[in-house]
C-alpha cells in the first residue's frame, strides 16, 4: 500500500497570497500535478484557469462545488499524478473532506487554499474541518484597506445576503480586527 499524502492548506482573508502560493506549486509540480477550481468562480474573466488578482493564471480543471467526487473520477483518468491542488476549496460541499481524506489514502499529496472566515467572520464551508485534518496549515494575512496591518478578515463593501458572493474588490476588501466594524457595510 502507498504512504499516506500529506495534505497542506494556504488560508487567510482575500488578497493574502492563497492563489498565488497554488500556481508557484502548480508550475513546481508540472505534469506531475493537477489543479482544480470550483466552476463558480468565474472572476476575471473565468475559464479552465485559477486565477490570483495580481493577473497570475494557471490551466485547472472545473468541477462542480456541489459535487467535489468529480476530483476523485478526473484524477482516476489520469497516471502519475502525485499531487491535487484545489483552490477556493470554502465552496465545496461537505462531503468534500471525505473526498480529501480519500485522495490521501491513495497517496496523493493534496495542497489547498480557502478563506477561514466569510465576511461576517463565520467558518467557511468545511475550513474549520479541513484545517484540523492537515497535516500543514500555512497563515496567511492581508494588507488592511484601513491601517495598512496585517489584516485576517474579509470586510463586505457593500450589504449582502447570504454567505456565496463571488466577487473582488468591487465587493470585498481585506482588514485587520481593529479596522473591520468601521470598513463593513454587511
Ligand atoms: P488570494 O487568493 O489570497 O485572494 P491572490 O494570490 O489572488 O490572493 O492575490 C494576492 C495579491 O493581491 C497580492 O499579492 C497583491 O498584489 C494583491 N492585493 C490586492 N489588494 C490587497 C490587499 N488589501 N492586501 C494585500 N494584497 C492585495
Ligand atoms: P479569494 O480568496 O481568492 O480572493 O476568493 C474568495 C472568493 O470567495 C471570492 O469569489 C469572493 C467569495 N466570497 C464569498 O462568496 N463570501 C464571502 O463572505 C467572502 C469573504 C468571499
Ligand atoms: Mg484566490
Ligand atoms: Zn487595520
């Protein structure tokens, strides 16, 4: 039997590096690797890319978030792959842990990145789950749009309904603890 992966998660707030850290890992793994996208994310202008907002791209295969098995069949079609890469992993259902928990099983290391938090700083999805089962968790943090510090939150621009607004700047922002009561308009 093949020893069990490992599995690493890039969180923070928006704009704090997550996709960024998933292309230098795509690129580093090369055909080696396989990236994957939530098809609900369709921001800057959407396709078989992830996407970071300084313009990076790098080719990934969609999949439905409501159905994160689709991992599992796509990577069956495939020989030598030793890594997944998963990014905005916060919209999968929740049977997206049994899914990771699977892929590590096989041996396959997984890299993934989510936020922790929505922007009323409620556990996303499965992150609080996800972030328990890794074996490396990687903190990352933001620009406040307030002071400047290191922000951990996602501030809403404008209000909102519901948990899933995909969006950017236009409707989020990033903040430190101290700045975000005055910067959110949820
Ligand atoms: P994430 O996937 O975590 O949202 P990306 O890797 O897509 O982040 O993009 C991070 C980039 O966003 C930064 O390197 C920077 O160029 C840009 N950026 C825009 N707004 C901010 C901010 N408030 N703080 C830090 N970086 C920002
Ligand atoms: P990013 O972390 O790569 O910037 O992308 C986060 C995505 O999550 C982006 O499409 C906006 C979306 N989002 C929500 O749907 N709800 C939220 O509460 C927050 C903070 C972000
Ligand atoms: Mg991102
Ligand atoms: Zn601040």
């Amino acid at each position: 039997m093949k020893e069990r992966g490992k599995l690493t998660v890039y969180t923070g707030p928006m704009y704090a590096d997550k996709t960024t850290h998933l292309i230098g890992h795509a690129k580093e793994a090369g055909d080696n690797g396989i990236v994957f996208k939530p098809s609900l994310d369709d921001r800057f202008g959407g396709g078989d890319y992830i996407r970071s907002h300084n313009g990076e791209a790098h080719q990934a295969v969609l999949f439905d978030a409501k159905k994160p098995a689709e991992i599992l069949k796509e990577i069956a079609k495939l020989e030598g792959i030793s890594q997944a890469i998963i990014d905005e992993i916060q919209f999968c259902a929740s049977d997206v842990v049994t899914i990771l928990e699977k892929l590590l099983v096989q041996g396959l290391n997984v890299i993934v990145a989510g936020l922790d938090l929505d922007s009323e700083k409620n556990w996303f999805g499965s992150m609080q789950e996800i972030i328990e089962m890794a074996d490396k968790v990687v903190n990352l943090t933001a620009d406040c749009d307030g002071c400047g510090g290191d922000a951990t939150l996602t501030y809403s621009k404008v209000p909102k309904e519901g948990v899933v607004a995909v969006g950017a700047g236009d409707l989020y922002g990033a903040a430190c603890e101290s700045c975000y009561g005055g910067l959110s308009k949820s």
